[in-house]
C-alpha cells in the first residue's frame, strides 16, 4: 500500500507536495509551485510566505476548494477556510486531518505560542505526517505515522541531525526530506540524511 502511495505523492519544491487520493488532490504548502494541479483540499502550516504563498494557492484553489489552516494564515485568505488548532481533527471529502504542534525549541522563528501546525492525514488507509516548519519536540513521540516529511535544512528548522532523531521518535515506514534546495539547505542534506537513516528506516528523495 505504501508503495503504492508513493507513486501519488508529488513533491512541488520546498516544503510543498501533492498527494492523489483517488479523485482527490491534497496540496500541502505550495510555493513556486510550476505544475499547476487544482487541489480539492489545500493544507497550510503557518503564515510565512513560503508556506502561506497567495499566489501560489489562488493558482490551484477552485470555488469548491477547502483551505485547512490555523488562524494567522486564515487572515489572509479567502474561500472554504477551516480553522485549526494543535489537536483539532476534521474530515474533509473523506480525508481524515489531524493539526499537530510545529515550533523551534532553540530559535525564534516558530514560536509555540502561535499554535503553528503540523498535519497527520491519513490517505487510503496509509498515516501521513508533514512537520510544517519544526524542530525536533517531544510531541513527535506520541505522532503515528507511516510517512514522515521532515524537514532538513537547519537554520529555521530542524537539522539532518535532528530529523534522523525524529525518525527514531516516530518509527514511519518511509521517511521524506524537504524544505531544502530553494530558500536554504540543498539536496546534501537529504542524501546525508538518507545516509544516516540506512538500515533504520526506508527514504524517498524525490525531484521536482
């Protein structure tokens, strides 16, 4: 089944993805995104413009789109938004979404405080967890999940380190590394965290 899913999940650069669940089209934070895809669901994790892009979502977003986003995001768009916080669970045209917390321990540019948002969707059966933009936390010990999209690039998240730290913490069947090759960090740190992860967890580099 994983296997299978893979072959539906499209990464679009940074810390964006799309992922086919038959008819319908999950996007997760697109940005500078050039194969263009209406999108059923749209899935942000926080306000920055790289995450939150509004051109980028308008480009994919069609009237009976559904926006899953937390409140400072919401702000800024317009159309079906769901609002969201940490421990919130909805369903959206028969996708199960689960928001789970995303922040720095040791930086300040995702404060906990602003209640930013990981997701957990779980799609044809297969748990699905994108970490927004996170550091390793101890929430990460009690997430579920069969594909982990980590991210890798260090600075404003988590390391190569800490994300090979968070694979052992969430124990998923497939590790995917992102937000890397467009702001900060380069495809050297998902190779290094391939590396790292051999013979512990399988991982899936894609290309653009």
């Amino acid at each position: 089944m994983i296997t299978q899913l893979l072959k539906n999940i499209k990464w679009l650069g940074h810390s964006g993805f799309r992922i086919r669940s038959g008819q319908t089209v999950i996007v997760i934070d697109p940005y500078k995104v050039t194969d263009i895809v209406p999108a059923d669901i749209i899935l942000i994790t926080h306000p920055h413009f790289d995450h939150c892009s509004i051109d980028d979502i308008r480009r994919i977003q069609k009237p009976s789109s559904v926006i899953v986003t937390e409140s400072d995001s919401a702000e800024k768009l317009s159309g079906d938004i769901r609002i969201v916080a940490p421990g919130d669970k909805l369903s959206v045209y028969g996708i199960q979404i689960e928001a789970v917390r995303a922040y720095n321990v040791n930086k300040n540019f995702h404060h906990k405080g602003k209640n930013w948002l990981g997701f957990i969707i779980t799609v044809d059966t297969i748990r699905i967890y994108h970490a927004g933009d996170t550091d390793l936390i101890p929430e990460m010990e009690t997430f579920s999940a069969d594909i982990a999209m980590l991210p890798v690039s260090g600075t404003y998240v988590m390391n190569v380190e800490a994300a090979v730290e968070a694979v052992k913490l969430i124990q998923p069947t497939v590790a995917i590394p992102m937000h890397y090759d467009l702001i900060i960090g380069s495809t050297r740190d998902a190779i290094e965290f391939k590396k790292a992860l051999e013979g512990l967890c399988d991982v899936v580099i894609f290309s653009t």
